[in-house]
C-alpha cells in the first residue's frame, strides 16, 4: 500500500511541476507575442517616417529643380539686357 502510495504522490508531483511548466511556458509565449507585436508596429512606424522622408525629399529636389530652372531664366534674361545696353552704347 505504501508503494501505491508514494508512486501516486511521485505522479501527483510530476503532474504539478508540468503544470507549472506549461504555465511559465504559457506567460512566456504570451510576452514573445506582446514583444513581436510591439516590434512590429515599430516597424510600421519606421516605414511610415521613411516614407515621409522620402516624399518631403522629392518635393525638395522638386523645388531645387524649379530653382535651378527659374536662376537660369533670369541670367538668361541677364545676358539678354545687358547685351542690349552694350548695343545701345554703340
């Protein structure tokens, strides 16, 4: 009877500590997940940033090409007038 009796309570034991296992198993996989989740909406906030970044760098060039395009008119414009002056003086 003893022998059935501690046999019962060694399994009783075992049954417990897989309890408990599964449980710190459980509570890790739940962090695991909560971590993943909070990375990949990091991520998703990182690509959105880029993505303005890169749009208000394409607006930038934009500008700078319209810049360019507007100084190069007016030296044109420049060169015109003052060949224009030259010619006057003659």
């Amino acid at each position: 009877m003893t022998g059935v009796r501690s046999t019962i309570e060694e399994l009783y034991n075992i049954a417990n500590s897989t309890a408990a296992a599964v449980e710190e198993q459980t509570v890790t996989t739940r962090e695991v997940s909560r971590v993943l989740l909070d990375s990949s909406s990091e991520v998703d906030n990182i690509s959105k940033i880029i993505e303005e970044v890169t749009f208000s760098a394409n607006k930038s060039s934009s500008a700078a090409q319209q810049t360019f395009e507007v100084a190069q008119k007016i030296n044109q414009m420049a060169e015109h007038l003052q060949k224009l002056v030259v010619d006057a003086k003659k």
